[in-house]
C-alpha cells in the first residue's frame, strides 16, 4: 500500500471536514448539493450546482480556512487539557485538519475553470471594467490556487506542514 493511501487512512478525520467544509460553504451561500461522499478509497467530495463565480470559488477554498481553524481548536484543547488521552486525540484530529487542510486537485480546477469562465465570457463595458480593477486579487487567487495543486500532488510538501505545526506547537 502506497504511504499517501496509508497517511489517508490514518488521518481520515481531515478528509471528512474537508468534505463538510464544502458542504457548509454551499449551505450559506445558497447552493444546493447533489451529492456527498464523506470519505471512500479515494478521499470524499461534494457535488453540487453551478453557480456564480465567486461562490465557487469560496466553496473550493473553504476547506483551508476551516480546517486550519480547527487545528487551532485542536491545539488550544491540547494546552489546557490535563487529560492525556484528550492531548492525544486532540493532536491527532489537529494533524489531520492540517493534513487535510489544502484544497484538493479538483478544487483548484474547479477555481482555475471559473476564473476562466468569467475573464473570457461576452460582458458589457462596466463589468469588464471593474473585473479589470480586480485583476490582482483574481491573480493572487489564481497563484494560490496554483501553489494548492502542487502541495495536494508533494506527500513532502505536507510532510512539511505537519512538521512545521508540531514545532509551531511544542515551542
């Protein structure tokens, strides 16, 4: 069994609040889901409608923000819990939010094919305008997205954050 196969089993919890963390952001922004797959062999997803742009784009990355949150959830309890069985999981479940924290290949598709939509679609003169003025923002955007796909391909690279949220947590 392949070590990315293995890592996923173990910090399976990552992958199911990846999962609710697209299904909560379709749930506030008013999308409707068709489907949801917590966790399988092959990771979980969310399949829901087409919607606005920028919608799709806090659905793709929602997942970071709230796992990264719930890391820090995590590591507050394992700070004031005396418990050490608590610690434990606790640390565990933060691991595997930060694991699982980056958006997935297919978010960052789904990112890149909006952003594409929208710059390349037929608009009138004001709308093409102010989608000018925001060109930096949906560049960054489109970098992050970029950086994204290259870390959910590197086992090394999230290797990485996990070692560097262990440090950031014992120091």
């Amino acid at each position: 069994m392949r070590l990315d196969k293995i890592l996923n089993i173990i910090f399976f919890p990552g992958v199911i609040f990846h999962e609710i963390a697209h299904a909560l952001a379709c749930l506030f922004l008013n999308v409707p889901i068709k489907k949801i797959k917590l966790i399988g062999k092959d990771g979980g997803y969310v399949v829901h409608d087409d919607s606005k742009s920028y919608k799709i784009i806090i659905i793709s990355l929602f997942p970071f923000f709230l796992n990264i949150f719930l890391s820090l959830v995590c590591a507050r309890v394992v700070l004031i819990e005396n418990n050490i069985y608590i610690k434990i999981v606790a640390t565990w479940l933060a691991l595997s939010f930060i694991y699982f924290c980056l958006p997935s290949a297919q978010d960052a598709k789904n990112v890149f094919s909006v952003i594409k939509r929208t710059y390349f679609k037929k608009q009138n003169f004001l709308l093409l305008l102010f989608k000018i003025i925001f060109i930096p923002f949906t560049l960054f955007i489109i970098l992050l997205v970029f950086i994204f796909r290259i870390i959910d391909r590197s086992l090394f690279i999230r290797f990485f954050l996990l070692f560097v949220w262990i440090f950031l947590f014992l120091i």
